[in-house]
C-alpha cells in the first residue's frame, strides 16, 4: 500500500510539474514505447548476463517481498520467544529424550504446531532445530556453539542479500543505460538534419526522454525497491539472533525465563512485547507444558 502510494505521488509530482511548466505530453509519450523498449531491454539482459538463474529467480520474489513488507509481527515475535521457552523448559526438564521429537519432526510437534506462521519460515525453523539437537549430543560450550551460530547466521544473511545486491547493481546502471538510449536518439536526428527546426526539436526531445526514464527507473523506481528489500532482510534477520541469544543463555546455565528476558532485550523495540505481556504469555506457555502427558 505504501509502496503504491510512493509510486503514485512519484509520478504525479513529475510529470505535473512538467505540464504546469508548460511542457507537452506528446513529445514524451511518443518516445516513450521505444525508449522503454531500450533501457528495460538493455537492463534486463544485462542482469540476465551478470547473475545466476537462482539470484534472477530469488530477484523476482525479492521485488514482490519488497512490496509486501517484513513477514514478522509483533504477534510473531512474543510468540517465538514463547516456543524458545518451551522448548529450553522441555529440554531442560526432559533432556535429550524429551525434546528429540519435536526437533526431529517439527511439523508434527505440538509444541510448534501452536504456532503456525513461525513454523512457515522453514530456515529459522532448521536453525532452532539444528543447534537444539547439536546440545543433546554435548555440544554445550557456550562460546564454541555462539561462534557457529554466528557464522551460520552470516552465512544465510549474505545468501538473502544477493538478490538485493543484483537489484541495486541495476540501479546504479540504468542512468548509464539511459545515455545509451539517448545517444541512439540523437544519432537518429544527425541523420534527419535537413529536416525543419521543429520536427528536429521534438527528435532532440525524444531522445532526451531516454536521459530522463534511465535516471527516473533507477532513482525512483529500482533504486527504493532495492533498497526496501534490504530493510526487509535486515528486519527479518533478527528472529535468529532471538534465538541465537536464547540457545546460548541456556548453554551458560541461566535459568530458562531469564534466558528468554535476555533474548526479548535483543527484539527490535518496535516488535518487543513488554516484560508483563511476555510474562503472561509464559506462564500460559507453562500451563500448557504442565497439562501435557509425562
């Protein structure tokens, strides 16, 4: 919604200016079609030609991410760090065999079934399981286990970021592609030069719409969904870090509410739930872990 919002006034403050400048449509209008045809042509092969079907693949998804915005809520948040303290409280209580199963086979567990959209993001859902299950075989040593988390995460960060970084790449190319466009332009009126001064004058124009879409394209349309989709990468990387913080907290030997209370403080305040919604959610997290057959 936003994003339309931002496309609409783009356009309507640009080419009103322009025609309360005085300045005719037409011109522009008729250039437009091959101008177009040029610089989204020349644009698109070259980020065929300069990326890998899987970055061209995941592009195409990013932009519509972009549109759709971050896929975590304030909901998801509180609601991840309640499935941290069930499954630390069930490892802690139960040790290896207790919490195996869930780990296992995630889709049927009844822990993670109570929460149905952090479940969907299968990479966080790989990464919570993996580093559980290392702990049931004593990989316990909170500095070796927070190195590898670590890496792990900027692995998987710089992975989510090549789309974007291809996408910014185009930007930064489309005012080039655009002079391109527009020397096109002007070596079609070179050859018309005999030609009266008006119908040379609105060839010249023509070409400059090549300018003008190249610079427009990259700077108000490629430009922010490139960069939108990194603030969207960036928030949707903090789940793992929640969880990273919760994982090695229980590896230290903190008890597991404060192992949670330390892993809210890492939330993004905007998204934390306060210490007394976290509070009830737990204890109603505690209640269940409780009503559940030994």
């Amino acid at each position: 919604m936003l994003n339309g919002v931002g496309f609409i006034i783009i356009l309507g403050c640009v080419f009103g200016s322009f025609m309360m400048a005085g300045g005719k449509m037409d011109i522009i209008t008729h250039a437009l079609p091959h101008e177009l045809m040029a610089i989204g042509g020349a644009a698109i092969g070259a980020f065929l030609v300069g990326n890998s079907m899987g970055i061209v693949k995941k592009a195409g998804k990013g932009v519509a991410r972009a549109f759709k915005g971050p896929r975590w809520k304030d909901s998801d948040y509180r609601d991840l760090l309640t499935l941290m303290f069930a499954l630390l409280t069930t490892f802690r209580k139960g040790g290896a065999t207790a919490i195996e199963p869930h780990l296992d086979n995630p889709k049927e567990s009844a822990l993670f079934n109570r929460y149905p959209r952090i479940l969907a993001d299968h990479h966080l859902v790989e990464f919570i399981c993996d580093y559980l299950r290392m702990m049931t075989v004593s990989f316990e040593d909170p500095h070796q286990m927070a190195e590898a988390m670590e890496n792990d995460i900027e692995r998987h960060h710089h992975e989510e970021l090549g789309p974007q970084h291809a996408l910014q790449i185009m930007a930064d190319g489309l005012p080039a592609i655009g002079i391109v466009a527009a020397v096109l332009g002007v070596i079609k009126t070179m050859g018309s030069i005999d030609q009266p001064t008006e119908v040379l004058g609105a060839m010249i124009g023509g070409a400059l719409v090549g300018t003008f879409l190249g610079v427009l394209l990259s700077y108000c349309v490629v430009g922010p969904i490139a960069a939108k989709l990194l603030e969207i990468i960036e928030a949707d990387s903090k789940p793992f870090n929640i969880a990273k913080t919760a994982v090695i907290a229980h590896a230290q030997g903190l008890p597991t509410q404060v192992a949670i209370e330390i892993a809210r403080r890492m939330t993004p305040s905007n998204y934390a739930p306060s210490f007394q919604q976290l509070e009830t959610a737990l204890d109603e997290a505690k209640n269940e872990l409780n009503a559940q057959p030994a």
